[in-house]
C-alpha cells in the first residue's frame, strides 16, 4: 500500500482533477451468487434504496445472463470477452496448481491489460478466480495474496490512493448471495424479510428451511444494498463520483436447486445496472432495457464508454453501438463444477430456452460441493423426494436421467417447467435452436467436446478424494494408487477453509 501511495504522488495526485474532456472512471460493483430479486426487478419485498439510486442515475437490464452458472468460468468469460469455452477455461477452478496452468494465447489480452495500455490504473479488490495462469501485476495495479481456491487475490485499495490525475477501471467484489457465510449474518440484517410473504417458483415445496434459504438471499441482498451506499459515499467524499460510470451486477445467480450450476434462468439471470455520473451523460437515467445483454459484454461496453477500441478477437459485443442489431440469442456453457463432471449448453431468446444435455446417463442432481457440505436445503429436498412429498413438478429435477434437449416457451413458462422439445408443434423450433448451438460449437471449437487433460481431473481428484465418482477419475485412481495419499490427496480444507 506504501507503494502505492508513493506511486500515486510521484504522478500528481490531483485533490480536485478537471473533467472537461477527462475519460471516465469505470467502476464495477462484482457481486457473487446475486439473482435479480431487487427492487427496481420489482420485488417488493426487499428495500434496496442505495441500488435503486444507481437505477435512477441509469439503466436497468432486464435480460442480463451470464456465459456460465458457476464463479470461475463465469469470471474467466467477462474477462477476457471471450467465452471460456473458447479459451479451455470452462472447467470450474481450473489452473490450480502448476501442472494443471492454462495459459492465453499471447494475443489474447484480459479487459484490465487493455485499459491499463490505455493508460488507466485498474485495480481488483477481491479474488479473481480465473481458470487460466497469469501474472496479476499484468493486469492490476494493486498488491495481491496468494488464495489456494480461488487463486489471485487483491489487496484492499483505498479510494485516497485511486483519487490521481489517472482515470481507474476498477472491480469492487462484494459477497452477494454469499453474505449468508459471514459471522452474525442475521445480526446484520436491520429489517428481516417477511418470511411469510415469501412465494417460491413452483419447482420448489413450500418447506420452512427451503422459504428460510430463499428468504436468506433476500436478506443478503438488503446487507449488500448498505455497502452499496457506502461505496457511493466514498466515491463522492473522494470526489470521484461526478466523472464515473458504474455497472452493478453478478457473477451468476443465486445458490439454490436448480439455479446455481444449472442453465436454467435461476442460474444464469443476473441483475445489471449501468449507471452514469457524468454530466454530459450518455447513458439513460430511469430507463429499463429489455435487450439481450452477455456477460461477455460488460468488459467491451466498458472499453467502448472509454473510447478505447475493442480487441477483434473479442466475443462480447458493444451494447452500446445503435449501428448493430441487439442479440438474438445468448449462449451459456456448464461443465466440470469443482469434482462433478458434467457438460450442457444452452441458447436463450427472448422467447425460448434451448437446453442440450450432452451426459443424460448423468442425473442432474448428481453429488457436488453442496452434497459434501451437507447443506440444508439440498439434504431437506433429498428427503422429501424420498418420502414422496415432492409434487410431479418438484420432482422432475431428481430423475436418474435426463432427456437429450429441453426447449421451453418462456412468455408462458418463465419457469422453465414443460419441455417441449418432443411436443411435435415445435419441432421447427427446436430445430432451430439446435442448429445455432451446433454452427456456434463448430465455428468457436468449443473445448467443452474434449475431455478434460489428467493434469485438471487429478488436481480436482487430489481436492475431493472419494467425492469424486465420475468414472473418469477412475483411470487416475488406478495410475495414482501406489502413491503415499498424501502425495494425490490434498488436505481439502487447506482450500475450502480458509480466510476469503
């Protein structure tokens, strides 16, 4: 930090820098596990002034999805632009250790390299969580630590040391969804949500501890609107604010039966809002967009309201451009998630969900993290599914196996519960949706069609151990067996129980 400091007066810190012609600060506010339960999405139930203030100084995205349902594929594609998929980034906490790096192609740079070209200070507070190798000081201006899960993790930087006559793009990461993990969560919760009040989507049973996990996100969303404010605060006593343009979102959706990990909406709709506090504003203040939005396209928007130009071979677009045609359709990835090895893609509309499950002898509901954690809400729907208290709907997602392909009609499914995609009255659609995501598999050579290299799968075997039934582990047990266990075996909790 003294570093830093000392790096900002040797440029010229400026306590009141001009404007006039000054490009802008870009500010990401980078929530983890958020769905877009807020306010200005239309729930009333919680109270998010501080998030509704920054709707009001800009525009709401209403059919924001991300590239992947998980955090660190997620991360990797807004990154970089590109779908990790294209990169062989897809796999969930790849590049953990030396044997299993993945490294860029030299010519591919991460949207922090191509503003810091550009002359900008970009910082990170908080983990990256990126499946490739990297030197962070390449990309971040910013001391970091070493985090065994999620890799490269910045340091703290205070608005005093950003406030320089440089323009910053910088990444605030706030827990999100993952506000219920902290010490004395309900302590901080000023206002509980009603629990009453609760109505959960029809997938799920009408349980206590199935409404309490629900209504804990909404909690959670409340203690993040608090930091929000505080933020903002900030940024305006560092007289920051009048020059910077914010863009508010999540990684993925909330942490819940068939959101998280899943293509379902619940896993990959995200909350974005992009607000601009310059006075010569060019984006619109109060204003509700209903265009398709990519994650990937939170990175190059951003180059773009810095008038920096965009890297050709980015896959994100400009949302910003009126002189192209918005998306038609947004294309999201799953894979390997942490031990559990599974692939599925899908093609969103705004009309229709195309889903392709490529391991159908896999149940969805499959072990994963969640399983091993023993997390309430998982073991309590295992239990009612058991005891036949699960109604047909409910129950759907506990099938041993799963069909092929999935279409639904989101203007009257938004929940994606009826398949059509055996209904003989769509079978043009579903034709069609199958053909986007077969021409889109060959023309970016998804990674996802090969099998993952032993160095990834051992890394992953070496973290779980036994949790990991897959029968591609197999080979590597047989190959590993001889081996003292500590030498395969990581000590789990060196990765899963430290400090974030």
């Amino acid at each position: 930090m003294g570093l830093l400091i000392m790096a900002c007066i040797l440029v010229g810190c400026k306590e009141s820098p001009n404007l006039e012609n000054a490009p802008p600060n870009i500010l990401w506010i980078y929530l983890e596990d958020t769905s877009p339960l807020l306010n200005s999405y239309g729930n009333t139930l919680v109270q998010t002034p501080n998030i509704d203030k920054l709707a009001d100084q800009g525009t709401v995205y209403s059919n924001a999805f991300m590239p992947a349902p998980v955090c660190s594929a997620s991360r990797s594609s807004i990154i970089t632009g590109l779908m990790s998929t294209t990169t062989g980034t897809h796999n969930h906490h790849s590049s953990r250790t030396p044997e299993s790096a993945i490294l860029l192609p030299q010519h591919i740079k991460t949207i922090p390299e191509v503003f810091r070209m550009a002359g900008y200070f970009t910082f990170n507070n908080g983990k990256d969580d990126y499946n490739f190798e990297y030197n962070r000081k390449d990309l971040y201006n910013q001391e970091y630590s070493q985090h065994p899960l999620y890799g490269k993790k910045g340091e703290q930087l205070e608005f005093s040391v950003i406030a320089g006559s440089q323009p910053f793009f910088g990444q605030i990461q706030l827990a999100g969804g993952k506000e219920i993990f902290s010490p004395n969560f309900k302590s901080k919760v000023k206002t509980p949500i009603d629990r009453s009040k609760i109505e959960l989507p029809p997938y799920l049973p009408n349980h206590p501890k199935i409404i309490e996990e629900y209504a804990n996100h909404l909690d959670a969303i409340q203690i993040t609107d608090e930091k929000v404010g505080a933020l903002m605060k900030e940024l305006s006593s560092h007289e920051l604010l009048d020059n910077t343009i914010v863009f508010f979102f999540s990684d993925h959706g909330m942490r819940l039966i068939r959101h998280k990990q899943f293509l379902y909406d619940g896993g990959l709709h995200v909350p974005l809002i992009i607000a601009d506090f310059r006075k010569e504003k060019a984006i619109l203040q109060g204003f509700v967009n209903d265009d398709l939005v990519s994650g990937l396209d939170l990175g190059t928007s951003a180059l773009a309201l810095a008038n920096i130009p965009i890297p050709d071979y980015m896959e994100g677009r400009n949302i910003f451009d009126d002189s192209i045609a918005s998306r038609t359709f947004v294309i999201s990835t799953r894979d390997r998630c942490d031990f559990t090895i599974d692939r599925i893609r899908s093609v969103r509309s705004k009309e229709f969900k195309y889903i392709r499950n490529f391991m159908t002898d896999r149940p969805y509901m499959q072990p994963t993290y969640m399983d091993v954690d023993e997390v309430e809400f998982v073991t309590t729907m295992k239990q009612l599914y058991v005891d036949g208290k699960l109604n047909p709907v409910q129950s759907q997602f506990f099938s041993k196996e799963r069909p092929a392909e999935e279409l639904y009609y989101l203007k009257k499914d938004p929940f994606e519960i009826n398949n059509l995609a055996e209904d003989p009255n769509y079978v043009e659609t579903r034709t069609k949706y199958a053909s986007i995501l077969q021409e889109w598999t060959i023309a970016t050579d998804d990674q996802g069609q090969y099998p993952e290299n032993k160095e990834g799968l051992k890394l992953m075997l070496g973290i779980w151990g036994d949790h990991a039934i897959n029968p591609e582990y197999e080979s590597l047990r047989e190959e590993f067996r001889d081996l003292p266990g500590s030498q395969l075996y990581l000590k789990r909790q060196q990765y899963l129980k430290v400090e974030d």
